[in-house]
C-alpha cells in the first residue's frame, strides 16, 4: 500500500515534533535537578548587610546568567 505525499510529509513533522518534545523534557529535568540542588544548599550571604538572598533572586540571577535557548526568536 502505497501512502500519499502528503502522508509523508505529517509524519515527517510528526517525528520533528517529537523530538522537541524530548529535548524540552530533557531540558526541563535538569533544570528541575538544579532546582532541587539549589533549594538543598545553605542560604548565599547577600551585597546588603549580609542579608540571605532568598529563592526567588538566586533563580532571578541566574536566569539572567544563561542564555536563550535556540528556537526562542519565534
């Protein structure tokens, strides 16, 4: 049984769909191990007073740290 071009051509997004898919999921179970590291570490002395910095500016900071990922013009 023969299957039609445009058959091939869903199938072929199909599997380039899938593959994003994995590779966010992937992504995302690093980030969530960091995550969990990150909570699991003593609180870091902060530029003011020796203040700790809480959860939220930990992650601010080092969300401003990375890079975007690739696909992210969109």
């Amino acid at each position: 049984m023969e299957s039609s071009p445009l058959s091939r051509h869903f199938d072929l997004r199909l599997q380039e769909l899938n593959q994003q898919i994995h590779s966010c999921l992937k992504d995302v179970r690093k980030h969530l191990q960091e995550l969990e590291q990150a909570a699991q570490q003593p609180p870091v002395a902060g530029p003011v007073g020796g203040q700790p910095k809480d959860f939220a500016q930990l992650l601010k900071e080092s969300l401003q740290q990375r890079t975007p990922p690739p696909g992210k013009d969109r």
